[in-house]
C-alpha cells in the first residue's frame, strides 16, 4: 500500500513538473543568480581597478604639486634675501645671480636618540665647504656638511650649528651656538654693544655659510659674561618637525 502511494504521488509531481515546467523555471532561476554574481564581481573589480588607479594618479598629482610648491617656494626665498634690510634694492638682482638653492628632504635621523643632526636625501657634491639650511619659508635652519660621504645637516637645535648673524638695527655681531631651553644661543657679543629685548636677529652673510638678511629670531634674554655677552633668542620657526629644506650656497 505504502509502495503503491509513494509511486502515484512521484508520478503526480512528475506531471506537474512537465505541465508548469519546474525545470526550466529553476534553470531560468539558477542562471540568474549566476548572472547577478558575475555583474557584482565584474562590478567590484572594476571599481577597485578605479580606486586603485586614482590613488596612485592622487599620489603623482601630489608629488609633482609638491615639486611645483618647492619651486615657488624657493623664488620667494630668493625674493627675501634679495630684499633684506642688509642689501640695497638696486643690487638685488646680483644678490640672487650669486646664490643656488637646493631643494632637499630629510632622509632620517643620523643617531636615533638626537633629532638635532639629520641625513639629508641628496648627492650634491659639497666637497669640504659649510653651507646654510633654511626652511621652505626662508628662515634660518642650521648648516649643512659632508661626513663619510653623506650630507648631513646640524640644525639650529645643534651645537655645532655655527653660523654668523646680526643683532639689532646697530648690526651687532654674534655666532649662534646651539640651543638651550628651546632658544638659540647667540655666543661672542663684544661686551660694549647695547643689546635690547625684542631686537630682531638674522643671518650676518660674514661668515660665507649664510647670505645676509635671513631671520633666525627674536632677542628674549642677555647675559653678561666676563669678556663678552651672550643672548637667547626666540627662533623664528620650529625646525624640529621640517621635513624639506633648503641648501643654500654663496657662489
């Protein structure tokens, strides 16, 4: 009895089947569900073939905007030196003629425990000469020399940062000589000079590291010493965090 329903209700569903088409209705079914996930697939991989090529367009973009920056940047340094309060107007075109900026960017530290003294990313031949570093704006940054073949610069932070610099409208001569409690020592002041809170201090251009006219900052501080007299200065820019800078050489 059992055998004989479970063969009339196969057959009745076989019926079915044929009459309403099952079969080809759960084909129809099966190749759209295909179809969906072929077009999503197709559709994702298309989009991240997008993405992917617009993130590295973004960074070419970036990079070469980067460099235009760099460019622009440097002619308003020059700009700066030519106009500064040490140079006649007349003779500002000469001063930029006799002075190469080099564009470059901070390798790495050269010891990881002093953010004072970095390998800069650059294979300008310098032979045993002392250059100037100013930031991207035209402030002073510190000097710059070749150790074992790299270029490596001292920042202002750095006591070996030397440079010569002017105090003051009277032209008061000094050498910068690192830093203490985040303001540049200003060292080597003849003691019968008359130095005043908020006197400006920039590059001298006596020393032949620095063209003259660059600021390095602003006079918060003097000490008398025995021969001599020492100030601190409030630098113009945080130097620490710069990336890209500027070699500057006198011709």
């Amino acid at each position: 009895m059992n055998k004989k329903f479970l063969f009339i209700l196969i057959f009745i569903l076989a019926m079915l089947g044929y009459i309403f088409k099952v079969d080809k209705i759960i084909v129809i079914e099966l190749t759209n569900l295909t179809n969906k996930i072929k077009y999503s697939y197709k559709d994702f991989l298309s989009n991240y073939d997008n993405k992917f090529s617009s993130h590295f367009n973004q960074k070419e973009q970036i990079l070469s905007l980067k460099k235009q920056l760099a460019e622009d940047n440097k002619y308003k340094v020059l700009y700066k030196i030519s106009n500064s309060r040490n140079q006649e107007l007349e003779n500002s075109l000469t001063h930029i003629k006799d002075i190469n900026l080099k564009y470059v960017e901070v390798l790495s530290y050269l010891h990881i425990n002093n953010f004072s003294k970095v390998l800069l990313d650059t294979n300008e031949e310098i032979g045993n000469k002392i250059l100037g570093l100013s930031t991207i704006d035209g402030y002073s940054a510190g000097i710059v020399m070749k150790e074992n073949n790299q270029i490596i610069a001292y920042l202002n932070n750095n006591d070996r940062a030397n440079y010569a610099v002017f105090i003051g409208l009277n032209q008061i001569p000094g050498i910068t000589a690192g830093m203490s409690n985040n303001d540049i020592k200003i060292k080597y002041i003849p003691k019968w000079h008359t130095i005043n809170i908020g006197d400006e201090v920039y590059t001298s251009g006596m020393d032949n590291i620095f063209p003259s006219g660059l600021k390095v900052g602003v006079v918060i501080k003097i000490l008398d010493d025995i021969n001599t007299q020492t100030v601190y200065v409030k630098p113009s820019i945080e130097i620490l965090n710069k990336k890209y800078f500027y070699i500057i050489e006198n011709k």
